[in-house]
C-alpha cells in the first residue's frame, strides 16, 4: 500500500497524535494490556537517548507525520524532520504551521469519522523543519546532528547499506544515535540480495562498530490501528549508539 494515500497518512495521524481512548475506541476487547509505550511509540524512541543537556540539533529520518520531530523540539535548538512521503511530510507541516491537522479514523474501512490533532505539549514548532527526502540518498548540506533519530525506517529502505555508510557523516562526535526496527524484511521494499544474511543487529554491528558504540538494545512495542477490528501489534528492536571521538 502506497505511503502516499489518505488511507495510510490517516493511519499513521492517529497512530502519532491520537490518544489512547482514540486509539482502542470501540475495540470490543479487554485492552486493558495494551498500554504504555505501544500507545506512545513516537516518544518512546525519543526517550530512549540518553540525556542530552548539550545537544543542539536533532535528524529524525523517516519522520511520517512528525510526532517524533516535535517531542525532539521541546529541548533542542534545530530538528530536520525528513520523510519519503510528500503527503506525510505535508502533514506534519501543517500540524507545526497551524497547530493541528483534521484526519479520519476509520470504523470499518469504509466508514470514518473526524478527529483532531493536538500538537505535543511543550513543543516549539519554530525548532522544527520538515522537508521530503529520501534516506539513502541524503542531500549533503545537511551536516552533523548530535542527535539522530530513525524509527521503523531500515527495513523499508531498498538499500540500507547507503543508509547506514552515512550515518557516521551525520552523527557528530559524541553524539547519539537511535535506531528502531521491526526487522520487517519485505521484498517489496528490500531486494532480497539487500536483505541482512543474519539477525539484523549484526548488521548493524558490521557497519557501525567501526565508528559507533553500542550503548543498549530493548524492544519497544506499537500499535497501529487500521480499522476497529484490525490493529497491528508488533515490536521495534530499538538500539542507541553513540558516536565515537
């Protein structure tokens, strides 16, 4: 399905902004144990960096509708958000422009409703770009971030490797780097002779240990709804790297 649809950028609005009440509404099941960060994904990667007192400007790659960027901007001078999706990146604009964004949560798929955004609190939109881009091929202008953040990103890339041979470029010395992956290796995203041989942390290993230290590694649940009787549940092995000196 094209990230470029309303269905998907509906989606991936309510999956960002909505609350978890918006969320499970009308889910018939006891929800009582899905909770926590599987409904707050978007800030759960950003609070697994490490405290960052110092840093000054943040890259959030594969940003969607821009959840992520905004939470970044309530402590850091500069955040570059850059998505694949004009229409997702449209979006998040809106959103940091105006302070909210109407979108549709759908029922059954073919019945919806209107719901509102409301912009993270204590996020300073002025801090905040959001521009289209690609992440395999970056413009190169960029500079360094002392803080990047790629969430559910690697495994939708069809080359990953001119994604991760890049990174040590972006990261500045010292910085932090968040990587979060459901490890989802599909074809239709990944030639299968672009795919990792073995377990997708050892990739990372073979390509960041020359310039990056591997600080933890946890796995971070989210949920997305599509409709009220089909959600995905999955997990997002979440590693933070830092820069070496």
């Amino acid at each position: 399905m094209s990230y470029e649809s309303d269905f998907l950028r509906n989606v991936y609005l309510l999956f960002h902004y909505g609350t978890p009440e918006e969320i499970l509404d009308g889910i018939g099941l006891d929800a009582s144990a899905i909770q926590g960060a599987a409904l707050h994904f978007p800030e759960a990667t950003v609070e697994f960096f490490q405290p960052y007192p110092d840093a000054k400007r943040a890259l959030d790659l594969g940003c969607a509708v821009g959840k992520s960027s905004l939470v970044l901007s309530k402590s850091i001078d500069e955040v570059i958000g850059i998505d694949f999706s004009q229409n997702f990146v449209d979006a998040a604009e809106t959103i940091r422009s105006e302070g909210k964004i109407d979108y549709l949560r759908y029922r059954e798929a073919h019945l919806s409703e209107k719901l509102t955004t409301e912009i993270p609190e204590n996020a300073r939109p002025e801090a905040v770009s959001f521009e289209q881009g690609d992440a395999m091929h970056l413009r190169l202008d960029l500079g360094s971030f002392d803080l990047v953040h790629a969430a559910n990103l690697l495994c939708r890339l069809p080359e990953p490797l001119r994604f991760l041979n890049r990174l040590s470029e972006l990261v500045a010395p010292d910085g932090q780097l968040v990587l979060a992956t459901p490890c989802t290796w599909l074809e239709e995203f990944t030639p299968r002779e672009n795919q990792p041989t073995g377990p997708t942390l050892d990739l990372l290993h073979e390509h960041l240990d020359a310039d990056f230290e591997l600080q933890k590694v946890e796995e971070i649940p989210f949920l997305i709804r599509e409709h009220v009787r089909k959600f995905q549940l999955s997990t997002s092995q979440t590693s933070l790297w830092r820069r070496k000196t």
